[in-house]
C-alpha cells in the first residue's frame, strides 16, 4: 500500500467535542422530523420523542456521563427516560426511518452557569447557596458574600421578563434547603398580579440532564415594592432537594427546561 492511501494513525478515542454552534448550519437541512434532524437537535440541548411515544413521560435527551475521560466511556450518552426510570438508548431501524420525531416544547428554558456564596446576614452565618444572584441585585445580594453565578435565557413564553436570582439555599449544618427564584413582571400591575397567580396555582416543573424534577406550587411569595415588580418564589419537597444536589456542582452549565402545569 503507498503512503498516500495508508489511513492515518489516530488516537483510538475519536469522540466528538459536542458545540452546538457547529450544527447551526443552514447550507444542508435535516427534514424537520427525521431522524437526523433529531440528532442534531439533541446536539443543540433538546429533549425528543416519537409521535408513538407516551409524552411528556417518554422522551430522550443528551445526558453527560459520570464517568467522563476514563476508560472508554464516552462524554455524553443518550439516554431514554420511561416514567423517571432511565436506560441508554440506541436507536432501531424503525426509529431512523421514522418521520415523526418531536421536540419537547418548554415554556421557559435557561443555560445556569452555577456559583455559590456564604451568607453574610447576622443569624445566617454558615448557610450556603448554589446557583445565581444577578451581579449588584440588592435584593438578595446583601444577603449573601458575593454575587455568583450566570444565567442566559434560551427560550421564553412566559410573563417573566428577568431572574435576578436561581439558587439552592442550605441552612448552617445543610439538613434542610429550598430552592428560591426571583423573578420580574414588566411594569404593568395587571401582568405582575397575573405572575403571582401563575406562581400560585401552577405546578412547576424543571428538566435537567434529562432528569423532570416536579417542584410543586410556591410555598411563599414574597414582594417589595421597593425592589419593583418582583416575586420572590420559594419550593420545598423532595423534588427540589434533588435538584439541590444537582446545582451544587459549580463552575458547570446546565440547561433547565421549565414547564408548569
């Protein structure tokens, strides 16, 4: 064999760096449906299912392996969620033929580029938060050592217009937590009262890393005037414990889909 078409030598791990800018590429279009349009869309962070499927509790979503860089696990796997139970997946024959992939649609979802803090307040020393506080958001930053963490808005249909705060709060010995979220109105009375309401009778609902957390109604809503058009939501249940211990791995981002029900 000449050396032109000896196949060059490479490193036996060939695993691609998953960007999702590099599939935004509008020269050659997948069919909406198929399912290569599927995988790119799994590339781009979403969450799909088969017509066919059980929706919302069947789908299938890009979920980071644990074990990254060791061995030959790969840094992300597909995994298929079957009513919280979840299972690598591998596509059958009929699935790639299939012209009736589906996006899971949200009404909300934000990257979370995850910090934390100590609290600074006098009789809240040794209490710890995960998440974000908006960089000189009075509010809750005076509160807290510092601001930390990041938070990108990729999809909204909601009548929330900022977060200024996302975090998983723990108190000094972290037997109990609560997952707090401060979220803005516009301006208009109507849309702020309507925002409450939402907030009150809605179950909210987070999907993470393929994983649906369902957090329940706001336990307490709390407003200042001062601070504007504002709701400070607070959750407590076993679901947003899970979560909890989902945000408190910092200096990563994650998607959170949003939903309530």
């Amino acid at each position: 064999m000449s050396d032109v078409n000896k196949p060059e030598k490479t490193s036996a791990n060939q695993n691609c760096f998953i960007n999702p800018d590099q599939y935004k590429n509008h020269d050659a279009v997948a069919p909406v449906g198929s399912y290569p349009w599927a995988i790119i869309q799994l590339y781009l962070g979403n969450l799909m299912y088969r017509n066919n499927w059980d929706y919302p509790n069947e789908y299938i979503g890009l979920v980071p392996e644990s074990g990254e860089g060791e061995g030959d696990n790969l840094p992300y796997v597909i995994k298929k969620r079957i009513h919280n139970n979840f299972e690598q997946w591998q596509p059958a024959q009929e699935d790639m033929m299939a012209c009736d992939w589906v996006k899971m649609d949200f009404m909300l979802s934000f990257d979370l580029f995850i910090g934390t803090a100590n609290a600074t307040l006098q009789g809240s020393e040794g209490h710890v938060a995960w998440g974000y506080v908006k960089d000189g958001y009075k509010w809750d930053e005076q509160e807290w050592s510092k601001s930390f963490g990041d938070l990108k808005v990729i999809q909204n249909k909601t009548g929330i217009v900022e977060t200024t705060s996302f975090y998983w709060h723990v108190n000094r010995d972290h037997s109990d937590g609560v997952i707090l979220w401060l979220a803005y109105s516009d301006t208009s009375q109507e849309s702020f009262h309507n925002l409450i309401n939402f907030f009150q009778t809605k179950e909210l609902h987070i999907t993470v890393d393929g994983v649906t957390y369902n957090l329940g109604k706001s336990l307490d809503i709390t407003t200042k005037p001062e601070y504007g058009h504002v709701i400070d939501n607070v959750y407590k249940n076993n679901d947003a414990k899970k979560l909890g211990a989902t945000l408190k791995h910092t200096g990563v981002t994650k998607r959170l889909y949003v939903n309530w029900i």
